[in-house]
C-alpha cells in the first residue's frame, strides 16, 4: 500500500544515510517491508515522509486505500482532496465546504488547505483520477 503517492512511483538516485534504529523500531520497520513486499529503505522513507508531513500539517494523518496511502482529516475518514474537491468547486471559499460537510471544524478545512498547499500537485492529481474513475462505470454500462 505504500507510497504515499502515486506520482513518486519513479526511482530517482538519493544519498545514502546511515541510521542508527534502536533493536523494536528495526524489527516493526522489517516486519512491514515484509508485508507490503518492499525494501527496508522504501519502507523507511515513506514513514519519514508521512511523518514529515504530519509535522507540517497538523490534522492530517494517513490511511490505506484500495489505490494505495492517502492524506486524510483526522477525526474523519474524508480524504484530503474529497474536501480540496469541493473547496475548489465552491471558489475556495471555506464556508462552502464546512456547509457540504457540517460535521467539519474550520481547523478541520485548514488542515487541508494547507496540506493542499503544500502538495497541491498531488491533491489535484488525485482529484482527477478520483474524478475520471466516477465515470468509468458510466462508460462500461453505457447509456441508460
């Protein structure tokens, strides 16, 4: 399920670090690249990352999805680019989105604004595949 994105799905060359991990952190970190299939080091990084992001967006957290890790608000189970979706359509305007989701607190919709901000290239990507994925069915049933 992992990276967090898919557009990072290239292999760009990164410098090697070297880590100290204490004996429970290497042991949790190689029992999920076990799982997930993947290296300890692509592991690592998408950890760091998320955590990074949290540390940059406070509200935000991460969950798995059928299409792999996505940015979520925390105390809902909304997707960032769900409520960027709908604040983009309603002009940006926060009241809008806070009335198409009432159970959402204004620190709630910051949370994803910023996080839109930060990672507007890969909320609007996720958008549109979300956007173009609504319309294969129609496409596979065909007109009504």
């Amino acid at each position: 399920m992992w990276p967090v994105s898919k557009l990072r799905r290239k292999t760009m060359p990164t410098p090697t670090t070297t880590l100290r991990l204490d004996a429970r952190l290497r042991a949790d970190i190689d029992r999920m690249a076990r799982k997930s299939r993947r290296t300890f080091s692509e592991v690592t990084h998408a950890l760091l990352d998320e955590a990074l992001r949290m540390r940059a967006c406070p509200g935000i957290y991460f969950a798995d999805e059928p299409a792999g890790r996505e940015a979520k608000i925390a105390g809902t189970g909304l997707g960032v680019w769900e409520v960027i979706r709908d604040f983009l359509a309603g002009g940006r305007d926060e009241r809008k989105v806070r009335q198409a989701f009432p159970t959402l607190s204004a620190a709630q919709v910051r949370a994803a604004v910023l996080y839109y901000e930060r990672y507007r290239t890969e909320v609007d990507a996720e958008i549109a595949e979300n956007a173009a994925s609504a319309q294969e069915p129609a496409r596979v049933a065909g007109p009504a």
